[in-house]
C-alpha cells in the first residue's frame, strides 16, 4: 500500500501541475486576444472631437479638418455669401432650401446651416457617390456666386451645403454635431453646450 499511496500522490502532484501550467498558458492567450477586442489608439482618435480656433480663419476663407476619417470644411463667410443664401432668387434654385431632409442637428436648421452664420461647418463628401467637393470662392462660369463644386459628376452645393437642382446630388451636404468654447474654438464631433 506504501506504494500505491506513493504513486497517488505523485499523480495528485502532476495533476495539480499540468492544471496550474495549462490555466497559466489559457491565461496567456486570452490576454492578446481579449486586447485585440480594445479600439486602438488611431481608433479612437477617429471618433473623437476635434477642435479648431476659428478665429485664425479669414473672411472668405475655408480650412478643412479631418473627423472620423472624413474631410469637415470650415468656412467663414463673407457678408455677401451671407445675403446671398437668404435671397429668394438664390433659394429657388435650390432642391431642398428648407434642410427637410434631415442631414443636420436640429440647432442648425436655419437658413445659414449654422450656429453662428459667419461660420459653416460640413462633412466634405458629396451626397451623390461620396467624392470630396471643391471650394470655388468665386463660383463657376454660369453662377457666379460661391459654391462648393463636385468635379466627380458636377454636383453643386451653396456656402450652406444646400444642393442645387437638376445635379445628381440627392441631399444637402451633412451638418456634423458641433458647439463652440468660449467665442473662438470649434469642437466638430460633439453637440456639448448646445
């Protein structure tokens, strides 16, 4: 009996061994695994808030900013762009001059698509197929006021990112959530504040 007694000791001792290295070695490859699953640091920099200092930004002039990996336009606009979105002339060549599709937040259904009208804040992807529009600061040949120009398939969007008629694009340019901190930082990515 000495012997058995011996022998089933040794096995509780192996036993308990081959437990205690496989639990060490399951613990060992669930911890990449399970950190595989965390958003990675380039990940959440996507999806966070980006701030801009609009005050740097001139009249007339627009900066672009990239925000979950798409190009956001900031433009400040003139006081002449201003009068010409609320122009009826102006609004009637437009298909949706209203923002009835909701491509916006509702504290920016107006008719600048703004917070403060001198400042325009969008997502630079055209509504049609996704390409990224231009800035023309002094429009094109057959309309002269400034627009931003799809050179894809020829869509055009107002300084409001309101669309204009007979183009392929469906629906105004997208309003990101945004508010402002303090009079000069932008924050797009957040609707804080609002």
């Amino acid at each position: 009996m000495h012997v058995s007694e011996a022998v089933a000791g040794r096995r509780r001792v192996l036993s308990a061994t081959v437990g205690f290295v496989a639990g060490a070695g399951i613990v060992g490859l669930a911890i990449p695994f399970v950190a595989a699953w965390r958003p990675s640091a380039r990940a959440k920099a996507v999806g966070s808030a980006v701030e801009i200092n609009v005050k740097k930004i001139e009249p007339g002039a627009m900066v672009t900013v990239e925000w979950q990996g798409k190009p956001v336009f900031i433009l400040r606009r003139t006081p002449n762009q201003l009068s010409v979105l609320s122009s009826p002339a102006h609004a009637a060549k437009l298909r949706d001059p209203d923002s009835s599709v909701n491509n916006q937040p509702d504290y920016v259904k107006n008719n600048h698509r703004s917070i403060r009208p001198e400042i325009f804040v969008c997502v630079g992807v055209c509504t049609h197929l996704g390409c990224v529009p231009e800035y023309k600061k002094t429009g094109l040949q057959e309309d002269n006021d400034a627009l931003y120009f799809c050179p894809c398939h020829g869509s055009k969007f107002d300084m409001a990112g309101r669309v204009y008629k007979g183009v392929p694009a469906p629906t105004n340019l997208i309003v990101p959530p945004h508010h402002y901190i303090e009079n000069t930082i932008l924050v797009i990515g957040s609707s804080e504040n609002v």
